[in-house]
C-alpha cells in the first residue's frame, strides 16, 4: 500500500481503473480480452507468486520476451511489490543480453519460446539469479512455467511503494559497451501518462495497436497512458503490417506507434488489402516528410512527431506535424526544456544549443552507474546529448547530436558508432575505422564503415557478416568503405567530419 498522502503509484492506476472502468476491456489479444477488473487480478495473483518466491522491494525481474498480456501483467505486479521491471531488448545477441543480466543482478528471469535458444543452458550456468520462468503453461530445460505464479486465493497486502521508488529500468544504447539503462520512478510514468492524455487527448472511446516492442519506452509508455485513459491496448508478439491492417480495421484501433519502417509497410499494406484505416486517428512517433504525407493523404489521421528519449519518459516536446513541418514541437505542459552552450549557459532564439530538461518527466539516473548519472544531471538539468534550437514561436527545431553521443538510429533502435568501430578493429590489419549514420528510406537511417586497411583485403560483406556475427544483426554496416588512410586530427583520432565530408552519405 501506498502510505504517502500525496503518493500515486501505477498500481494506484491499475487500481483505480479496475474501479472506474470495471468491465471495459483493458487489453485484446487475439480472441482474448482483458477487462480492466480482471486485469488488476491477474496482477494481484501474480505479486502474490512472486511474494512466494521471496522477491522484494528493489530487486530486479529481467524480461527477455515478445509482447504477451503476461508481459504487461509483470510490469503491473513488479509496481505492485516495488519490484524493479528490467526489459531486455529481443534482437541482441545471447553475449550481449548476457552484458545488461550482469548490470541488472535479476533475482528472476522470464522468456519466451521466442528467446528461449538465447537463453540456452543460463539456469545452470548463472546461479546468481534464483529463479527462471518462462512465459505461458510449459517451461524449457530449467525453466518454470509462468502460469503457475499467479495466486488467486489470497491477495496479500501490498507493500509501502512511494512515487519517486524506481518503476523499470529501461536499457538505452551501449555508450560504454553494456546497455546503460534508465531507470524510470512511478511519478515519471503517472505523469507521462497525463502529459500524452493532455496532449494528444486520449478517451476511453481509443484503441492503442500494441505492436512495438514492450522493452520500448514508446511502447512502454504507450500502453499505460491509454490504460490511464480507460482505453484499450491491441497487443501483437510483434509488428505484421497486414495483420496490423486487420486489427486496425476489426478493432476500430485510432493510435498507432511509429518508427520506420512501421508507417511505410502499414500504408502499402493497407494498399493491398483496400482497407482505408477509417477508425486511425493518431500515428505518433519519427518518419520520413514523404511517408507522414502518405499518411495525411491517404488517411484522417494526424502525425503527431517531438523530442524525446528514455532519459525523459517519453516526449518533452509535442506537435501535430502539421502544426509547424519541420520542427519537433513544442515544451509539454510539465517540463521545462531549455537550450545551452558548452559551459551550460543558456543560449539565445535562433542559436543552436545542447537540449537540456527539467521536471518530473526526467528518469532518476541510470541504474548502477552514480557517476554517470551525476554527469548527465549536473547543475540541475538532464543534459539530453542532442542539439536543438528554438525559434521565436517556442517551437524546437532538432538539429543534429552532441559528437560523444553520436547515435544512429536504425528503425529506431539505438547503436552507438563506437560499439560497432570496437567490433570492426578486431579484423587483423584494420588499423582505424569511422562508422556513421547514413540516410535510409526503408529504416530511416542505415550504417556506414569506413575502414583502414590494406587495399584487397576484406570485402564489405566480409566486415558487415563479422559485425552481425558478434553484435545484435541490426548494428551491421549497410555500407562499407575501404581507404589505405583515414582522416585524423592533430592528437592522432580519426577526423569524423572529414571523414563524412569525404566519403559522403551515400552508400
């Protein structure tokens, strides 16, 4: 229970919307449907399973699953105990998911059939970790089924949970080769709910497709503001743009969540099947301008686009596309957004300057990581990394990302070029390599390697097949280079600007 006067937790708001919203349907998945009532049971049941286990206040559960109504029942009784949700992303490599398990130190670990081959041979092997499960009514060589946590006899009482106690820890890129992760209070959430329902409007009337994947924020986030609202999540294991067509057409779903290529393949499979996506309000998230003209064209659905990241729960900045093209929206209703120079003063209207924030959107710091954290919140602010500039109307026009936060953004996953560099300089003779982002217009951005080594050594298939062999496949070059020398500067690092000045953005 929550003892705090002034205390909501998200499972106040899992409670109150069995109360408020009672038989509504909460969450449908395939014929099967939730209602907001039998949600807060199924969470109940499950706390007390884990209660039996021994698991408390502050211990880590690492989830490496597809969505499943189970996942959101986790996420919901992990609130309940105070227990730290810690979402692991499904297309890393076993060596990489191995890195985020040894940050996290889970009490437990639940999979899927889906990541059950990732995960061979673990219970054995990391006694550290106490307890295995596995989604649904079986479980594989060492792992229990999940079904049989939940407790529907007794409920016990809950313990005390405050606001400001960590909710989930969301991993974000491998700046320093394992995953940093955000962890993310129940305050962040409740009011990044409030800000989405404000913002873009959401009613019990909506229906969210719940297809990106549930170790997202964007899904993440997605699916408890539309809970908090008293609307419905549609939930996929992943996203399938034919059978997201059908969904959307079956279910009246009016929001969609969007990283490309999602948007793309949705609207040409709408195309196929005739289907003009009547009940589509809302499509949210980042696109190329041609695909969110598709959209408005060939729907009544808005695009709505901002600023945000895990660090911040969601958007601090929020437009219709329509409102202003180009820019990315503007300060939501509870967060201070300002734009500073190097020595964090704030810089004037027009000027470029690093993306700093301030309010209760912004994540407690990353988990583990107290100096890391301290840098990143210095004098007040969440310095984002990413550079922005304001114009005259409030409005904030994304520039480009601060040089040691380099970031490339296939189909909104997260790689950091200096993982993938640290990777490719483990080829024999390659004595410097510059990996960046480049334009893509299937994925939104694709990866570029420049490579120094003797000329006729690798192929480029050679250096992408080694990249995917090693790091999860969505971090391999799409394009490779080959140059006897690179650019470099005065201390001897190799030149970045030069580098794209001189090998383009081209593949």
């Amino acid at each position: 229970m929550n003892m705090d006067v002034h205390g909501f937790t998200v499972y106040d708001m899992i409670a109150r919307g069995a109360f408020v919203y009672g038989d509504a349907p909460a969450i449908l998945h395939g014929d099967r449907e939730l209602s907001f009532r039998e949600f807060r049971r199924q969470v109940d049941a499950l706390a007390g399973g884990l209660l039996a286990l021994g698991i408390g206040k502050g211990e880590r559960i690492c989830i490496l699953a597809q969505n499943d109504p189970a996942y959101l029942e986790l996420y919901g009784a992990c609130a309940r105990q105070g227990i730290v949700a810690y979402p692991v992303n499904w297309r890393l490599t076993a060596q990489e998911v191995a890195r985020v398990v040894e940050r996290a130190a889970p009490r437990m670990m639940v999979v899927d059939a889906a990541t059950l081959p990732v995960v061979a041979g673990w219970p054995e092997a990391k006694p550290a970790v106490a307890h295995w499960y596995q989604f649904g009514e079986a479980g594989g060589p060492g792992f229990e089924p999940f079904a049989a946590l939940y407790r529907r006899a007794s409920v016990p009482p809950a313990p005390e949970v405050s606001p400001d106690d960590p909710f989930a820890v969301i991993s974000t890129a491998a700046v320093d080769v394992i995953p940093r992760g955000a962890a993310l209070t129940h305050r962040n959430v409740i009011m990044a709910n409030l800000t989405a329902m404000a913002s873009i409007g959401y009613t019990p009337a909506d229906r969210y497709l719940l297809a990106l994947p549930l170790f997202h924020i964007t899904a993440l986030g997605g699916a408890l503001a539309h809970m908090h609202a008293g609307a419905a999540s549609v939930l996929v294991a992943r996203f399938d743009a034919e059978e997201a067509v059908r969904l959307i057409d079956r279910h009246g779903i009016t929001h969609v969540s969007d990283f490309p290529p999602v948007l793309t393949t949705l609207l040409d499979a709408a195309g196929k099947l005739g289907s003009r996506l009547e009940s589509l309000k809302h499509v949210s998230g980042l696109d190329a301008p041609q695909t969110i003209q598709r959209l408005h064209e060939q729907t009544r659905a808005q695009f709505w686009t901002g600023f945000g990241q895990s660090e911040t729960s969601g958007f601090v900045t929020l437009q219709r596309v329509r409102d202003k093209p180009g820019a990315a929206g503007k300060p939501v209703p509870v967060c201070d957004v300002k734009l500073v120079d190097d020595y964090d003063r704030e810089v004037p209207v027009g000027t470029p300057g690093e993306i700093v924030v301030r309010g209760p959107l912004v994540f407690q710091g990353y988990f583990g990581q107290p100096d890391v954290t301290a840098y990143t919140l210095r004098n007040g602010w969440h310095h984002t990394g990413d550079v922005g500039r304001f114009d005259a109307d409030g409005y904030l026009y994304y520039v480009k990302r601060k040089p040691e936060k380099e970031l490339i953004k296939p189909g909104g996953e997260n790689v950091y070029p200096a993982e993938v560099e640290t990777v490719i300089m483990q080829l024999p003779g390659v004595s410097g390599v510059c990996v960046y982002g480049i334009p893509d217009p299937r994925w939104g951005e694709a990866i570029k390697a420049v490579v120094e080594v003797k000329t006729g050594r690798y192929t480029a298939p050679q250096v992408s097949d080694f990249v995917a062999s090693k790091i999860a496949r969505f971090k391999r070059p799409h394009a490779v280079a080959f140059t006897d020398a690179l650019p470099r500067t005065a201390e001897g690092a190799v030149d970045r600007e030069a580098v794209k000045a001189t090998w383009g953005h081209g593949a």
